[in-house]
C-alpha cells in the first residue's frame, strides 16, 4: 500500500502530531508499505530523506495558549496536484484535517480517498471566529473524509461538538522498542538527589510556573532534591530563571530541547515525573514515556491525562495550579520508595496497549475498509461445460 501522511504542523519542530506521524511512518515502513509524509518545514529534515516531502513555510499563530507552526499559503494548490499525481497513493491520512491550509488544500482536493485523525480539545476553533461562510466550506470539505479518527475521547467530544460524525478511537501510542532500552541514567545527575523530572515545552499550558513552586515547597522539606525541565522554548525560560533566582531557590535544571534519541537517559534518570499541565491536552504521550520506563506519575487531573493515567495506581493526580497539593504529592513519593516502585511497575503493564506496533495495525485496518469501498465489485464468473 502507498500512504501519504501529511501534517499540518512544522514537521522540523517537536510535537504531539509530529511525534505521532513519525512513530505511525515508522511502523506501516516496518511492516512494508511505502509511506511519505506531507508537509511544512522551517529547515531541512534529514531524518526520513526522500520520505518526507516538503509542502509550504511554517510561520508561528498563537492557538489555545500555544503556538501552532503552520504554512498559510493560498498557492499551494498546483503543488499538492503535482505531488499526488506522480506518487499515485492509494490513501491519504490527514492530521488535523481541518487545520489550514495544507490540509484544508489536500482535503478539498481529495485526489485518493481520505483518513482524517483528529488530536486536539480545549479551547477555542479558529473558524468559529470566521463568518458562518467559513464554517460551511469546512462542513462541505469535512464530509469529504471516508474516515474519522479521534485520539480520545476527550479529543473526539471536542471536534464531535462541531461536526458531528462517527469517529474511531485509536489512541496515540508509544514506541517501546525506544524507551524501554539499555539506556544508561546521565551520571552528572546520578550524585544521591532525588531528581524530579519535567517534560514539555515551556508553555503556559504545560504549568511548569506550578511546577517551580512547589518544588520551592519541596526543597524545604527535602534538601537533597532536584528539579530538571526537558523542553524547547527561550522566552519563558527565562522569565522562570529570574524568578527562580530571586527567590534563591537551587537545584532547578533547564536542559532546552533534548533530541528523541536521548530522552530515554532522562526518564531513566528520574525517580518521579511531574506533569503539572492546566488543560487543553487530548491526551498525555509523555505519561506513556514514563510509563514506559517504570517511573512514577503526578499529574494535573485533566480530562487528557486521566484517559491514560488512573490516580493512585500508576501515579498521582493533583488538581490543575495547585502548588500545595503538587507539593504534597511530590513528597508522598519521595518518602515512600515501595509507592515509588509499585507505582512503576504498574505503568510499565498498562503502557503495554499503547505500543506502536500495536496501534499501527488498527490504523491500517481502517485504511483496507476505506479502499475496500473503493474497490471495484467482484463479479462472479460462471463456468459452464461445453454442450455436446
């Protein structure tokens, strides 16, 4: 089968839906297809070579207390024809279908049939503050899809909302062959400190300003503790650097964006993970990394991460911009090292349905009854002997 995978987003920025194409690009390739992905970037990506096909400029468009990378040409028409006509797929699959304009482009368009996966929740759409002829274009275009997937749902209550339809839920998954390796912890952090680890980009949505205070409460109580923040972003950064230094507070690492192929010695690093996220996540990619690896769980009790994390079994969820409570259920695991374990062993079972090699298969079950659609019908052949 040919699989065209396209993104929306800047596939040379890190990402939920980036990290999910990359991990379903790299399981349908495992398994024999010939795949390529579509779309923007904002510098060469090497790592898939003639696999990943360039579409559009990215430029940065504040969305839901985030920063979404998207190219915003009108001229991409011509390009997306000539690329579906010289690479002949049998399937498209969109992620974030209605998310401008390369994937609006290929979804008008709808030169091979269509999968759309639907990742996002929370906050406000960007065409409900368009004219109602905005909307009515999305609507003619989104039954364009033969296929609707949501990755929770959290996610498919959110699109559901305004364009109901029937979705399939296959959530996001994890490639466990990656993280559960022989990765060795980093030894600069390996000295007797109990090391807390973030992970995500320095975002108000992520909460690491709740995250940095309470471990202010922490380091009280437990002196030989560390805080280490795994993430790309400067300017934040840098306003929580200034405050961190003004109230002397020590041991709060900053590393900046970490390559995928080191992450793991991070996650192996940590005795426990902190997720202090204030809403609008779909779903928690990152619980599943320290699920992953065995590592205990506090976590903001979004709707997002309670799809994935159950309180009290793999961790512990705490209400969202609650410094006393974060607070508290870091130091419940620092003083309880059977909890830490018990806790890790538990991720480490439930992680197991969300492997990659697992989800990739339901993924391309939905691709063979789309294109069974489109199949021509059989016609039964009728053999009669000769007449004598």
């Amino acid at each position: 089968m040919k699989i065209a995978l396209v993104s929306p987003y800047d596939f040379a920025y890190p990402g939920g839906v980036v990290s999910h194409i990359s991990c379903l690009e790299k399981q349908l390739t495992r398994l024999g297809h010939e795949v390529k992905i579509i779309a923007p970037a904002s510098k060469a990506v090497y790592t898939f070579g003639e696999r990943f096909i360039r579409v559009g400029t990215p430029r940065p468009i504040p969305v839901s207390g985030s920063i979404a990378r998207i190219t915003l040409s009108l001229r991409l028409e011509s390009q997306i024809e000539e690329i579906f006509a010289r690479e002949k797929f049998d399937i498209c699959h969109l992620h974030e279908p209605l998310v401008p304009t390369l994937c609006t482009t290929v979804l008008r368009l709808k030169p091979v049939p269509m999968v759309g996966t639907f990742h996002a929740s929370g906050g406000r759409p960007w065409y409900t503050m368009f004219s109602p002829v905005v909307k009515n274009h999305l609507d003619r275009w989104f039954r364009k899809l033969d296929r609707r997937i949501a990755v929770s749902p959290v996610a498919m209550q959110y699109i559901n909302t305004y364009f109901p339809a029937e979705y399939t839920i296959i959530p996001n998954g994890i490639d466990l062959s990656h993280f559960v390796t022989r990765a060795q912890a980093l030894p600069q952090f390996m000295d007797g400190k109990i090391n807390i680890l973030f992970v995500g980009r320095m975002e108000k949505r992520k909460g690491f300003d709740y995250l940095w205070k309470a471990f202010r409460l922490v380091k009280q109580e437990v002196p030989n503790s560390r805080l280490i923040a795994v993430g790309p972003g400067v300017r934040l950064r840098r306003k929580y650097e200034r405050r961190i230094a003004r109230c002397g507070l020590e041991d709060v690492i900053f590393t900046g964006y970490v390559d995928y192929d080191d992450l793991p010695r991070y996650y192996h690093t940590a005795d426990i993970v902190c997720f202090p996220n204030i809403g609008w996540e779909s779903f928690g990619v990152v619980l599943l990394e320290a699920m992953s690896v065995g590592k205990p769980i506090v976590a903001s009790a979004i709707d997002g991460f309670r799809s994935v994390l159950s309180d009290g079994v793999e961790g512990i969820t705490v209400p969202p911009r609650n410094v006393e409570k974060l607070a508290g259920a870091i130091l419940e695991l620092i003083r309880d090292e059977g909890l830490r374990h018990r806790m890790g062993q538990a991720g480490r079972l439930k992680v197991q349905q969300y492997d990659w090699a697992l989800l990739a298969r339901r993924i391309l079950d939905v691709y063979r009854d789309v294109l069974e659609k489109y199949s021509p019908p059989k016609t039964e052949v009728v053999v009669t002997s000769p007449s004598t």
